[in-house]
C-alpha cells in the first residue's frame, strides 16, 4: 500500500528495544514536528478549506500522540531527552523542490508529509510486529493506522491541488530516492535513524 522501496530490517526494533528511552523521546520529537509541519501547510495554503480543515485535525492529532509519548516516557521513569536533528528528514527536505511554481512547492511539501508518514507508518508496523513488549507493540500498532491514514491525506490533497505537477510520476522520484536514502539507515534507535 505504501509503495517503499526498501522495508526495514525487522532487527531494527530489537535496537530501538535496546533503548527504550531513546526511541521514545526521538518518537515524541517527530510527532511534535509532524504537528508543525501541518501548522505550516496550513499557514501557507489557507485558500483550501479542506486541507486547512484536515490538517487542524492531524495538527491536534500529533499533539495528541506526543503527549501519549510524554506519558509513556514518564511512566517508565525516563525523561525527554533534547530535541536532536533528524537527518532522514532534513535529506528529504532537501530532495523538495523549491525552485519551481508556488504550486511544484506546495505539492511538493505535501509528497514530503506524506512520504516521512508512510515511513512512519512502515517503521511502527515493525514495532508492533517485533517489539516484545506488548503494551509499546500495541501502542505502535494504532499509531500505525493512524500513520497510513496520515499519509493518505497528504498524498490525496497533492493529486486534488496540483495544477502544474505530474503528481504520480513526482511521487514515484520520492519513493525512489528515499529507497535509496533509507539504506544509510536503520542502525540507531531513531524512529527514521
């Protein structure tokens, strides 16, 4: 359904296991700025009310999981570590354009969202498929869904707005070139490390 190019190895969740708090505060970080990214696709495209409507929804909906993720990282007696770059995402950043029309920019920003969703989305499923702890296999099993969810409406609202882009051939550079970015991952307790 997601269309990745390249799967995660299912050992990655036993180093995200290896240290639990890690991957719990690096999860925390990409839910809050999967918060802000949609604040901005709104504060940039207010002219759809649709999107804004929806990405209110996912906006309050991310907030939502990080504080889900607040609450776990305290109950297990751990606190939130600093924020740290993620260098997944700001590759994918980069891959944007931003040098076309308004409309390449914004599509674009939308394949973004979508493509760092559908990565999370794939990377919770094999949480919840091998971590062995069955609270967290659970609790990344309904974010998985909400994930997928997440990434179909950032990638339906680029094929009902683009005016000037051939969405489904640009989509298909995206999974290509994060195909072959994500290789240089995998190895470190990050939710895209």
């Amino acid at each position: 359904m997601l269309g990745l190019k390249l799967l995660t190895d299912p050992r990655w969740a036993n180093i995200a296991a290896s240290n639990l708090h890690e991957i719990l505060s690096d999860h925390a970080w990409c839910e809050q700025k999967a918060a802000s990214n949609a604040i901005t696709l709104i504060t940039q495209n207010p002219e759809y009310e649709d999107l804004v409507h929806e990405l209110t929804a996912i906006a309050i909906e991310e907030m939502q999981h990080f504080q889900m993720v607040i609450d776990i990282i305290k109950e297990r007696g751990y606190v939130l570590s600093r924020e740290r770059k993620d260098d997944y995402v700001g590759r994918l950043m980069k891959f944007a354009k931003k040098d076309g029309s308004r409309n390449q920019a914004f599509v674009d920003r939308l394949l973004f969202a979508a493509m760092i969703e559908a990565r999370s989305c794939e990377r919770f499923r094999v949480l919840s498929k091998n971590i062995k702890d069955e609270a967290l296999a659970t609790f990344y099993h309904d974010l998985m869904v909400s994930e997928a969810n997440h990434y179909t409406t950032f990638l339906n609202f680029a094929r009902k707005y683009a005016t000037d882009v051939d969405v489904e051939k640009r989509w298909q550079e995206w999974l290509t070139f994060e195909g072959k970015l994500i290789q240089s991952y995998g190895t470190k307790e990050y939710i895209h490390g």
